[in-house]
C-alpha cells in the first residue's frame, strides 16, 4: 500500500509539474498569428505598389505624378500602416522567436529565423533606398514644394524605387509565409507548450 501510495504521489507531482501552461501557449500561439497577419498586410501593400500604383502613376504627366506621390507618401505614413504593420510585423516575428526558443522546442525556429531576415531585409530596404528616395521628392522645389516637375520627378528615379520595391515586396511575402508555416507546425497542448514563456 505504502508503495501505491508513493507512486501516485509520484505520478500526480509529474502531471502538476507539466501541466499546461495556458498563457505560454496563449503566447506561443497568439504572437506568430499577429506576426503572420501584420506580415501579410505589410507584403500587400508593398505588392500594391509594385503592381498597380506606380504603374499607374507611370503612364501621367509629370505635375500630376509628382503631386499625387506626394500625396500617397504622406497618406501611408500613418500610426496604423508603420506603427501596427510595418513596425509591428518586425517586433512580433522577432518576439515569437524568443517564445520558440524558450518554449525548448525547435521544429519551427528555422522558420521564425528567415522570416525575421526577411523582415530586416524589408527594413534594410525601406530605410536604405525608398526612404531618401522620398525625401528627395518630399523636399524637391523649396519650402511649397514648387519647382519643375519633370526635375522633381526624376529625383526620385523610378525604376530603381520600383526594383526596389519588388525586392521587398517579395521578402515581405516569404516572410509571411515562413510565419504561416509556424502556424502549421504549432500544435498547441504538445509538451512544449507547457513551459511558461514569459
């Protein structure tokens, strides 16, 4: 009886022990979702650009290009697009890295791991080209913005803002795929996810 009795105790103490943690798996799940939502929204609106707004922009007149850039520069810098998409997709797809990789599993840090590279690439991107290419176009002309118009259009030399934009536009979308990936190899209530992750 005495030896029932211990390893009941035994066996009780070990599923305590490992029982589920529901807000590591909450993390473990919710965090990738939002990584892979925001990472979608942000490849969307890159592809959107590569494929229908500045190809329709390229068949206008120089002043009309040039003020309606100007126009679409200032509408997409806005707190929803860089705060939750851009910004957002690069915090979340690194904060479920962490997760994954204190959560002791591994299956999916490969994954997370390119989608993150990916995410740097869109930012290396962003910030190394399109973002003086902008400026140069943002500020063209003085203080109202007036000057030549086919002078200021070339500051912002299309064909290689457009290149450009495919380049990131592409590792938008892997990024978005690599993270829709992890939600296929998730499996919540695996052993794993019984390690508290925060």
């Amino acid at each position: 009886m005495t030896w029932i009795r211990t390893t009941a105790t035994r066996t009780a103490t070990t599923r305590t022990a490992t029982a589920p943690s529901p807000h590591g798996g909450a993390l473990r799940t919710g965090v990738p979702l939002a990584a892979t939502l925001t990472a979608g929204l942000t490849a969307g609106v890159f592809a959107d650009w590569s494929n229908a707004i500045m190809p329709a922009l390229a068949g206008v007149d120089d002043r009309t290009f040039v003020a309606a850039y100007r126009a679409l520069d200032a509408s997409i810098t806005n707190p929803l697009f860089l705060g939750a998409g851009f910004t957002g997709s690069l915090l979340l797809t690194a904060w479920a890295l962490v997760l994954q990789l204190r959560s002791g599993r591994r299956e999916s840090v490969a994954w997370l791991g390119a989608a993150l590279v990916c995410c740097l690439v869109v930012w290396a991107v962003t910030f190394g080209v399109h973002e003086p290419l902008n400026e140069r176009l943002r500020t063209a002309g003085g203080p109202g913005g007036d000057g030549d118009p086919a002078a200021v259009r070339a500051l912002l030399d299309e064909a290689r803002w457009l290149a450009w934009n495919t380049v990131r536009a592409v590792a938008a979308t892997l990024a978005f795929g690599c993270l829709a990936w992890t939600l296929v190899l998730h499996r919540p209530g695996d052993r794993a996810d019984d390690v508290p992750t925060w």
